[in-house]
C-alpha cells in the first residue's frame, strides 16, 4: 500500500519520524468528545483519564523517538471550545509527549490565509482535513507524496512565526 492510499490512522500506526498538524479553527466541537466538552463548559474539573488513550498512543510513538507537533493559528479572545482544546487538550496531551505552538493572529496578519488544517507525515505524505462551520470533520484527502513541498513550506511558515505553547499559555491562558 502507498502512502498516498493509506488512511489517517495507517499514517499514524506507521509514520517513522514525525507527524505535523496544523489547526486553523476556532471551534472542533463537532468532531469528539461532546460530553466531556459540556463538562468543561459546566465548570467541572477535568477528568483525571481525560484523552488517556491518546496519551498513551502519544507515548508510544515518542518513547520510540518520533516527534508529533502541531501549531494552532487563532486569535484573541479564545473561543470557549479553544480554552477547553488548549486548557484540557494541550495540558493533558504534553504529558504524552506531543509539543503545542501558538501562532497567535490578534494583532499581526495571518501568514497563511486560507491553508486549511492538515497532517503532515514524514515531510512524505500530507493530509487535508475538512470540516463543516459546526467544526465536524466532513472529510480526510491524503494527497500524493508530489504535494509534500508545499506543505512542507506551510509547517516552516507556521513554525516560523508560532511561540511555544507553554510561554503563550503562562501570558494569555484563560
């Protein structure tokens, strides 16, 4: 099987070196973990085994020296779904290994307007992620390998101009 033919949780089971994400909206609510956002929006605590299986999928992949990172493009001030990804999320996936970075577009331009979210595996295969207004996932496209540079060219812009999670959070966290 090509990487161009295998889905997002083959990626994800066989990637060797890195896996990249971008994220571009303000709210997923639509695709997961409903009951546990209602949750955060009722002011309870988080749960202690909040996304423990990603966790130790996390762990899995990076105790074998394979590095999973995303950088978040959004502004200020945080919807309440992006305080419960980055105040719950974010928290609680760090300890599984995956790195966060804030582009934060408050008060400069959006370097990459109109990039939609993506994976992005080995610098080899990307994957478009598509998703309706109510942030439910409508579709996964993985492209072919030929494509890669210019998604490439998208994390590096990203990278570039993104701070690491923890120091966003300690100044802007909710």
């Amino acid at each position: 099987m090509t990487s161009s033919s295998k889905s997002l949780g083959e990626l994800f089971d066989t990637f060797e070196r890195e896996a990249f994400r971008l994220e571009t909206l303000d709210d997923y609510s639509g695709s997961g973990n409903s009951d546990v956002y209602r949750r955060f929006l009722a002011g309870e605590a988080c749960p202690e085994n909040y996304n423990a299986e990603w966790v130790a999928e996390l762990r899995s992949h990076t105790g074998n020296g394979k590095r999973i990172y995303r950088v978040h493009i959004l502004s200020r001030p945080l919807t309440p779904y992006l305080r419960f990804e980055l105040g719950w999320g974010y928290l609680t996936n760090q300890a599984g290994g995956e790195e966060f970075f804030i582009l934060d577009t408050t008060d400069a331009a959006n370097p990459l307007d109109g990039v939609g979210d993506f994976w992005l595996f080995d610098t080899a295969t990307p994957v478009a992620m598509y998703y309706d207004a109510a942030g439910v996932v409508t579709g996964r496209e993985t492209l072919p390998s030929s494509r890669a540079t210019e998604f490439i060219e998208y994390r590096d812009m990203a990278l570039a101009r993104a701070v690491p999670f923890s120091e966003w959070w300690a100044k802007h966290g909710e």
